[in-house]
C-alpha cells in the first residue's frame, strides 16, 4: 500500500498529477509527460498495475495499449509526422512501474 502512495503513475497515489491524464482505459491510461518530455507530443500509456514489463501485461492491458498506439499513429499520420514508441520503467524498491 505504501509503495501505490509513493508512485507517480499509481492513480490513487497523492503523487499522481491526474490533471494529465488525457484518456482511461480499463487497465491502461494516456497521459501527458509531469516534466521533461522529450518532443512536442510526447505522452505516456501507462498500466494501472505495477508491471515490469510490457510482456507481463495481460491480453486486456495490451489491447488497450494497441488501441492507444493505432490512435497516436492516426493522429500523426494526419500531421505528416511518425511516432516513436519505447518502454521505460520507474523502479520503486524491488517493484517497477512500466510507462
């Protein structure tokens, strides 16, 4: 429980900036970077559990994720532009939060 209160991009967390939050899924949200993005447009499809990594996402979770990234692609695809998607992890003690 303390570890959820402590996570940036756990949504119950007091951390949790959810003014960013751009879309819900059931399992997966889209968000806007807190700081730092890397480009105009940069955004975060980020699992509502703690995950290590894309590959322990169940099938609803990477559907969703699907989902989220054939938007994207439309969106750019509209603007003449190409997405780039990549996978990082924030490490919270022995648990991580796939973003």
């Amino acid at each position: 429980q303390r570890l959820k209160q402590e996570c940036w991009f756990c949504l119950d967390s007091i951390r949790a900036d959810k003014r960013l939050v751009a879309a819900m899924g059931n399992k997966v949200y889209l968000a806007l970077p807190a700081k730092g993005a890397l480009a105009e447009g940069h955004c975060l499809i980020v699992s509502m559990e703690h995950r290590s990594s894309v590959r322990d996402f169940d099938q609803e979770e990477m559907q969703e994720v699907r989902n989220f990234k054939k938007s994207l692609i439309r969106m750019y695809d509209a603007k003449g532009k190409y997405p780039v998607f990549m996978e990082s992890v924030l490490r919270l003690g022995k648990h991580r939060h796939t973003y």
